[in-house]
C-alpha cells in the first residue's frame, strides 16, 4: 500500500510537472509587401551549396533527397500570396516548408525564419503571414492612428496642372488609406481566435505568446507622374 500511494503521488507530480513544461505558443507576425511575398524559386536553393555561409542554412531546409523539408514544430497562415497575389484574401495554412512564397513554387523569409526561430527556441511555434505585393505603407497599410494624409506640394501643384479637384482627389485618395492594414489585422485576429484550426497539436491551456512582428518591404522605383504614390 505504502508504495502504491509512493507511485501514485509521483504520478500526479509528473502530471503537473508537465503541465507547467507546456510554454505559451510562441506567435511571430510576418507582414510586408512584395519582399515578405517571397520570390525566390525553390530551383535556384541549388546555388546555396557553392557558398560557405549559405551552405548550411541549404541542410535545414532540404533533406537528404533534396526534397524541402517539412518543419514538424513550425506552422504558418498566410494570405497574399494565393491568387493574383494582389487583392485576393486567400488563406493558405500548414506546418512551414517550401512554398509559402508569392506561389507554391516560391519561397519567402518565413522560411529560413521559421527555421532558425525554431533552433534558437527550441519549440513549437506559428507563423502569421500578410503580403501583398505593390503594396504601400503611406497608404495602403497606414495606421489609422496616423490620420488622414497630408499631400506634399509637389502633389498638389500635379493635380492642379491634370485640372483636378484638389479636395475630391484628397479625399478620394484617402478612402484608400490603411485597407491592408485592416486586412493584416483581420487576419491575425483570425487565426488567434482559432489556433487548432492551423496548429491541431495547440492546447489552449497553454495560451499563446506575440513573440515578434517582422516587416519586409518591397522595392518600388516611383516615378514622378505616379502622383498618388509619390
């Protein structure tokens, strides 16, 4: 009886034990624009194995075979890179290899980050992704917080000379202000309020931690007609 009772409070302790092991799942936010999309084609990874320092990143992310490697610990959502990559608000969802990029035959920065996040952690983590190429942030991921735009001279003086309404073109432009924006925090709030729906393994006891937010810009080469977007 004595060592029943021994094995039974070692068995509980072990319960509990483990229940204080389960760390908040740790939640990075990928956002940006054409960048955080992804354009690298998953042919040119070859090219990683001629450079020291890229030589071994290329082992995490491929097995011996040469196919990607399937991260078993890392997940990732994303919406921006389905569809035209532009205004379609597709969800692709999964543990994290190839193919998160702008296509299924891309990769993004969530790849090599995911990995490493998952070595320096050493567990479980979910990557939310938003990207939409073309993109800006003085308007299309404006911050609400930062009001409405304020137009610079150089602006104005080019809607005077088109012959335009400079209060009906101000207002018009800013109707476009912070849609993206509102859509990379409708979609993290989407998959926060649902983690089993992309993590199945997630316990919700063990709640979730917002670990880091990461922002990738796109290149865009404006030009001085493009008045909207100078």
């Amino acid at each position: 009886m004595k060592w029943m009772m021994i094995a039974v409070v070692v068995g509980l302790m072990s319960g509990v034990a483990s229940q204080a092991v389960a760390k908040p799942l740790k939640v990075f936010i990928l956002a940006g624009q054409s960048n955080m999309q992804g354009h690298a084609h998953v042919s040119t990874l070859d090219s990683m194995a001629d450079d020291p320092k890229t030589a071994p990143i290329l082992k995490e992310m491929r097995n011996a075979d040469g196919a990607p490697r399937v991260r078993e610990k890392v997940w990732t959502s994303q919406v921006g890179c389905a569809g035209n990559g532009w205004s379609d608000i597709i969800e692709q969802k999964g543990r994290l290899t190839a193919g998160f990029g702008a296509s299924t035959s891309e990769i993004g920065p969530e790849f090599a980050f995911g990995i490493y996040m998952e070595k320096a952690l050493g567990e479980p983590i979910l990557l939310i992704k938003t990207a939409w190429g073309g993109r800006n942030l003085i308007t299309d991921f404006r911050p609400p917080s930062a009001g409405k735009r304020v137009f610079n001279d150089y602006i104005l003086k080019r809607w005077k000379e088109m012959g335009l309404n400079l209060e009906q073109e101000s207002a018009k432009n800013n109707e476009k202000c912070s849609v993206f924006y509102h859509h990379m925090i409708e979609h993290v709030r989407k998959v926060l309020a649902d983690i089993n729906r992309v993590v199945p393994e997630y316990d919700p006891k063990q709640s979730y931690e917002l670990a880091g937010f990461v922002w990738f810009q796109g290149f865009i080469a404006f030009r001085k007609s493009n008045v909207t977007h100078a």
